[in-house]
C-alpha cells in the first residue's frame, strides 16, 4: 500500500502527518517547536516541489508513506496520481490518499504563505509552528483514523 498524505504546500500538515504515522513524532502529546523542525520535512519545500511524491519512509504494516504538495488544484494533482498508477498496472486499491487540509487552521494558512510563499520564514515560521501544535490533535486524529484501516 502506498499512503499518501497530501494539502496545498506539502510541508506542513501532510508533514506532520506523515512522521506521526511512522511514529517519528509523537502520538499521545503536542510536541515543541524544536521537534517539529527536527523532522527536517517541516516548513522546507519550494514551489518548484509542488506535485512531487516525496517518499517519507515505511510503516510497521509495510506501507510506504508519501507527502505531496498539491497547490489549489486538489482534483486535477490527484487524478493525475491515480492514473499514473493505474497505467503502471497498479491496483488503485493500493493507494490511499489522505487530505490534510480539514486539520488546517488561520495560523497555519498565515504562516505557511508567509513562510513559503512570501519567503518572509522568520515572520512566518513562528506562525505556522504554532497553528501546528494548535492542530496537532486533529492531525494525530486523522492519522489514527488511516492507521485503524491496517489493524487487523
């Protein structure tokens, strides 16, 4: 299986996400700023990034977890996924893709666009760090919520 966590940047909620799932962040607390910028994914892709699979790495089921920054074009970046994978003969019930956005607050849409966008990282980074932790329950929410799919 391949899981692919994705929003609009790629680098902040899909981020977090991802290295909750491979337990690299914690799951059952809100961790600081300094480990959060420790995943070294957090607040780091350009606009030339947007559209790529960045492989994260693999769960304890075996799945591969992927981060990808989609931009506003939601449907369009990820039906192009789908039929790339479909045409290299892929069972498109082995992929599961995962939109981050619902857990996305104002601090973090401020920051993350001030951070990236405007290039304006130390005004923004601050911002989005703490959308982020203010988030951080409903991302662990989300990522329990995928992680309940492989439980067997």
């Amino acid at each position: 299986m391949k899981i692919i966590y994705h929003c609009v940047g790629g680098t902040h909620s899909s981020a977090i996400a991802s290295t909750i799932h491979l337990n690299i962040l914690p799951s059952d607390r809100v961790p600081n700023a300094d480990e959060i910028m420790n995943i070294g994914c957090f607040d780091t892709l350009q606009k030339k990034d947007m559209g790529t699979l960045f492989l994260r790495g693999i769960d304890e089921f075996g799945n591969e977890v992927y981060t990808l920054g989609r931009q506003f074009n939601k449907n369009l970046v990820l039906n192009t996924v789908k039929s790339t994978y479909s045409i290299n003969n892929k069972n498109s019930n082995d992929l599961l893709l995962i939109d981050t956005m619902p857990t996305v607050n104002i601090p973090m849409k401020i920051g993350g666009f001030s951070s990236r966008r405007l290039h304006l990282v130390s005004f923004g980074r601050p911002i989005v760090l703490k959308g982020s932790q203010k988030a951080y329950k409903d991302i662990i929410k989300l990522v329990k919520d995928t992680k309940e799919q492989f439980r067997s």
